[in-house]
C-alpha cells in the first residue's frame, strides 16, 4: 500500500440485526532513508554510531523518499549542548522527480561539535496529504580538528 486508504463496509441488515455503515482508514507510511557524505571515519560516542568530519569539510545529505507530485522533506538538525539535544533548524526541501534532494549541511569551522539530522515527510505541511506523517532515523555526525 502506498498512500493512505479509506475502505466503508455497508451492511443493509436483516431480520436480526439494524443496518450499519463502518468506515476504516489505513495510513500508509512514506518510505524514507538518508544518508551523509563525506565523513572520513565512523565511530562510538557513548553507544551511538557517529560520522567525523574534519571542521572545514562539509557534511552532505542525501535523502531518497517516495515521490509524489509537489512533494518536500522537512529537514531537522539538532546540536548537542550541555547534555541537551536543541533543534537549530528545520526546513522543507523540494525533493527531484527520483524522489531524491541533496542537502549540504555546511561547517561549523570549529571541532568539538556533535549534531544529528534527520528527514521527514510531514502530512500536509510537505505539500500533499496522500501519506501519513513519516519520521526518519537520526543521523549522527561529529565535527573535529
């Protein structure tokens, strides 16, 4: 199933039992995945999977999501402060007809600074209501020297 699917069972009764209408929706999640790029190792903080960057390189992001006419991505970055995940920005970007969008995410310019993002079709706000809201996995990634 690939949108959202409303289904309506009539029943017209009979000698036992009144008439009846029930209607049903099924909500169909968005496939979404998302990928960065241009990190030059991968490793643990805590028990979370990271991907470096030198402080000068920028991250990129690659997000690939069933496509639909006049569809976007919201974007979530988050940074890691004080033991407290805050979110920075977030923003919709328009995805090509492969369903594809290439963000970059830039560069602090500085090391010590640990962030995550992560992609998300938002029902309507991402210009259709043909699925329902989708949330995708956090993508870590650390800024060094």
């Amino acid at each position: 199933m690939s949108r959202d699917t409303a289904v309506t069972v009539v029943f017209e009764g009979d000698a036992r039992y009144a008439g009846r209408t029930v209607k049903s929706t099924a909500y169909a999640h968005v496939k979404t995945a998302s990928s960065l790029s241009k990190y030059y190792r991968t490793g643990t903080i805590g028990s979370t999977r990271y991907r470096y960057y030198h402080k000068n390189t920028d991250a990129v992001l690659t997000t690939t999501m069933t496509y639909y006419k006049g569809r976007k991505e919201r974007l979530d970055l988050q940074v890691y402060s004080g033991g407290k995940w805050y979110t920075t920005d977030s923003e919709y970007f328009s995805l090509g007809t492969n369903g594809k969008s290439i963000v970059n995410l830039g560069h602090p310019g500085s090391s010590g600074i640990r962030a995550r993002v992560r992609t998300s079709y938002v029902d309507p706000s991402s210009g259709d209501n043909v699925n329902t809201t989708t949330y995708g996995t956090w993508n870590y990634f650390y800024f060094s020297s």
